[in-house]
C-alpha cells in the first residue's frame, strides 16, 4: 500500500516498487533494524553519502525529496511492514 499525496508524485510509487526498494539505503538497513523504533535517515547517511547515492541522486532528490523517517511497523514469516515519512529538499531534517 502507498500513499502519495501530492499529484506530480504517483509514478514514484511504481518506481520505487519495481527498481529504487532494491537500492534504498534505509530499507536495507530497516530489514535487520528492531521492530517499532523509529529510524531518521540523516543519522546513518551523512550529505557525502547522499551526494553520491543513486537512491538520493536519480530518485528522491529529482521529485523534491530528501529526509526520511521510518520504522518497521510489523515483521513475521509471512510480511513485513514499514512506515515511511517523507520532507522535502527544502526542508530540514526531522527531529527527535
């Protein structure tokens, strides 16, 4: 399921879906992190990774995007399931 709420962004979802999950940083790192924390982008990926990163570069940086929060909501032999919130590049990292 995803959610796109602004309307110069729908294909992001299949693009994501069918190419940028198998390079997304955070999602690799989410796979092993502990269920229900909260994860912030910029505390595992500094500016020199994300100036150099595909993920950043081709995708979320081109559609206005740049910080990501998220968390793995639920994780089982069957699914696993991630929330994941987006600021845009002129905004400023998420807090606390």
């Amino acid at each position: 399921m995803r959610l796109i709420t602004r309307d110069d962004c729908f294909e992001m979802g299949d693009l994501y879906a069918n190419y940028y999950a198998g390079i997304d940083p955070l999602r690799a790192f989410m796979l092993s992190a502990a269920l229900g924390q909260t994860y912030r982008c910029a505390s595992y990926f500094d500016e020199k990774f994300v100036s150099r990163g595909e993920f950043h570069q081709d995708f979320l940086i081109p559609y206005g995007f740049r910080y990501v929060i998220g968390s793995c909501l639920h994780r089982s032999a069957d699914q696993q399931i991630f929330g994941a919130f987006n600021h845009g590049a002129c905004r400023a990292d998420f807090t606390d």
